[in-house]
C-alpha cells in the first residue's frame, strides 16, 4: 500500500502547480493533469474564493499575503469548461507551499 502512495504523490508532483481562472467556474488552484480545448483537469485542486494580495499573478509567485485568504479544501479532480478561455498561471514553489499551507474555508 505505501508504494502506490508514493507512486501517486511522484506522478502529482511531476505535474505543474498552476491557478486556473475561467469565465464560467471562477479561480482553482492545483496540479494540471491536462489541457485540451475549452477544458482544463485540475487534481488536487482548490477552490480560491478571497485572497490577499494584488493579484493572481501575485499568488502565483509568491502565494498569498497574510489575511483573510477564503480557499476551499482539495478535491481530487476538477475539470473546468470554459468556452472564453483561461488565464493559467504556472506557480513557483514557495507559491504553491503558501497556497497549500491555507486553512480550508467552509460556510
């Protein structure tokens, strides 16, 4: 059992860590399992309703800042449809330490 976890975390950390923003579905953060056409699957994937800082652009580089950052918790796959297009932001890893670091936001 531990080394087909071992195998699955290799295979999502080989994947780039990326934020998805879409028209249709808003802003997801997660490991891109694909991309094709109007569709992005992400796994491991958060939803980002409130974040601090001055922009997405911003999170991905160097995560959010201090605050009230509203993230919701990881599913295992998401795939997000959207026929406008996306803004995909590769994410550096002090970045993608931050955003995994926040708490897990419920209503």
């Amino acid at each position: 059992m531990k080394k087909k976890t071992k195998t699955v975390k290799k295979a999502v950390a080989k994947k780039p860590y990326v934020i998805v923003r879409s028209h249709t579905a808003g802003v997801h953060a997660g490991f891109l399992k694909s991309r094709k056409g109007d569709t992005v699957v992400l796994t491991e994937s958060r939803r980002l309703w409130l974040w601090q800082g001055a922009s997405l652009s911003e999170v991905a580089n160097h995560g959010p800042a201090e605050g009230d950052n509203r993230f919701g918790g990881p599913v295992l796959e998401t795939e997000i449809v959207s026929p406008q297009g996306f803004e995909i932001a590769k994410c550096r890893p002090d970045a993608i330490k931050k955003i995994q670091e926040v708490k897990e936001w419920r209503k």
